[in-house]
C-alpha cells in the first residue's frame, strides 16, 4: 500500500473518530481503513491508536505521528493548491458559523471587502455562541475563539481578542469606580454564560495577579444583548474588545481596572479537512488572516 495514502487515511480515522466514518469521507470500506492504519503502524514499528468497540484515541506515538504527517499532508495540499485550485475564482455559497460578538462594524468591513473582491461568493454567516459541530451541520467552516483549542481540531490561528471590564459612565457615577480587584466583588456584573470565569484571575506586568471575583447580575449567551444591558446600568459587563471597541472611543463606555488584564482568547478559523480546501473556504480565511492576522504566526494549534 502507499504510504501517502496510509497518511491520508489515518488522518481522516483521527479527524472523524471511527474507522466507519473515515471510509465513507474518503470513498473505502472500513476494513480497507484498517488494513492501512495497520500497515502504517506495521512502518513506523509503534501502535498509533488505542481501539475499542466504541471509542478510539491516540497513543503517545500516534499524537507525535498525527501531529507531523498533518503538518506534511498540508504542505502537499497548498502545493496542488498553488498549481491547481489555487488558480480558480472562488464561488458558491460560504456557510460560516461565528460567535455573536462578531456582529460588529468592523467584521461588516471585512465582509464588505470580501464580497468587492470575490462577488461570485455569498457569503451565509450563522452568530451563535455554541460550538456546533461542522461536518454534521454542514458548515464550510467557523469562526471560534479559545486559550485552548482542542488538539484533533484544523485550526489557524488569526487573531488575539482581550475580554474587557467595562460600565456605562451613569453606573460608574451612581456606584463608584472600582479601584482595586476586591472591589469588583460589591458591583452586579453582566456575565457571559458561555465563558467560565473560575478560577480566573486578574494579572498586570511583574507577575501581579488577582482572583477575578464578579457578582452575576445577568448571564446570556447572546453578546449583543449583554452589551445592551450594561450601557443600560446594569452593572459591570465583561466582554470581548470586538464588542465594546465602538463604545469605548465614544465614551459610551469605560474600561474598569484598565491596568488590570483579564483573559484573552485567540480567534481562530477552522474547518474539517485540509484536502482539497475550497477556494472560497481558503480565500476567505487568507482574507481574515490578512485583516486581523498580526499576531498569527505566533500562536500554535
């Protein structure tokens, strides 16, 4: 058998999770999946997957070998993508899943800027703030942000986004501005449901550091909302730069113990598979990488 195609097989074992689901995606019968695995396996001299009846997962060696051969198939891919597809126009429709603090004016730019350069793309972005599943709901790809992306995920990395403290200048006037991090346990807070807050902690430069201790006046897991109830005075509101930016040049918000950091995630685009990117999938992610991607190369999935 050729060891390419054992590659790519063991590849789409890892990234689907059976053996079954592996050979529908790529056309074969799951004992021909297995003859491959085990042929590679039989190559390398080391066992790369644990297999039970009902679950599958990586050995120390299959996480290294996954780990480089990924690495290697894709730089096969962009190879044939710059001498193949690459050279096609992207079309088609572009089925995006995104967190709702991606509804934001900038993100509109970018979208504006996609759309003058790739017409023949339409672009259908879904705001949700759950993680879904892309083969399954057939999406192309999405927007996530994470400190810690899972290791099976296709990931790049594309850019750093701070969640901030923040209140409207009326709640700060009718309660006090906080000055010290114990302070913040006495103010209500507007809270993201979908970001888990202990134990998290407060840092500045020179290694200070401080629990992150917020008093939950409102969760959601709809940013937009949370951004609507704390210019209203609800409270405090933690939440992303994206979301609160406008605000802050305006004045319509102020950053609360702004010398204090808090957590900050990395946005990233992924998508299920890195054979045969679709242009429109690949344009899409080089164009968000272009705008938003300075600190890209540093991060690692």
């Amino acid at each position: 058998m050729d060891q390419l195609t054992s590659m790519q097989v063991f590849q789409a074992v890892v990234d689907n999770g059976s053996f079954a689901q592996a050979g529908e995606r790529l056309g074969i019968s799951a004992p021909m999946v297995s003859k491959h695995v085990a042929q590679l396996e039989q190559r390398l001299g080391a066992r790369l997957l644990n297999r039970s009846s009902r679950h599958l997962s990586l050995t120390e060696a299959g996480q290294r070998w996954y780990a480089q051969s990924s690495l290697a198939l894709e730089m096969l891919d962009a190879a044939a993508q710059e001498i193949g597809q690459h050279h096609q126009a992207p079309s088609g429709q572009l089925k995006i899943s995104a967190p709702v603090w991606c509804a934001t004016p900038q993100m509109a730019r970018i979208l504006a800027r996609y759309r003058a350069r790739y017409p023949q793309v339409l672009v259908d972005i879904h705001l949700d703030n759950h993680k879904i599943d892309l083969a399954t709901a057939g999406y192309d790809m999405a927007l996530r942000a994470s400190s810690d992306p899972a290791p099976h995920l296709i990931a790049r990395p594309l850019c750093q986004v701070p969640f901030y403290l923040v209140a409207s200048p009326n709640y700060l006037a009718s309660a006090g501005q906080p000055q010290q991090p114990a302070d913040l346990a006495q103010h209500p807070a507007v809270l993201p449901s979908y970001v888990s807050l202990s134990p998290m902690q407060l840092s500045q430069p020179g290694a200070r550091s401080a629990p992150l201790q917020l008093k939950p006046a409102l969760l959601s897991d709809d940013s937009n909302l949370s951004l609507h109830a704390v210019r209203a005075g609800m409270g405090l509101g933690f939440l992303p730069s994206w979301l609160v930016e406008d605000d802050l040049h305006s004045g319509a918000l102020q950053r609360v113990l702004p010398a204090w950091e808090a957590l900050t995630v990395t946005l990233y685009a992924i998508y299920t598979s890195r054979r045969y990117l679709a242009p429109k999938v690949r344009s899409f992610i080089d164009c968000l990488s272009q705008e938003l991607g300075a600190d890209a190369d540093s991060a690692a999935v």
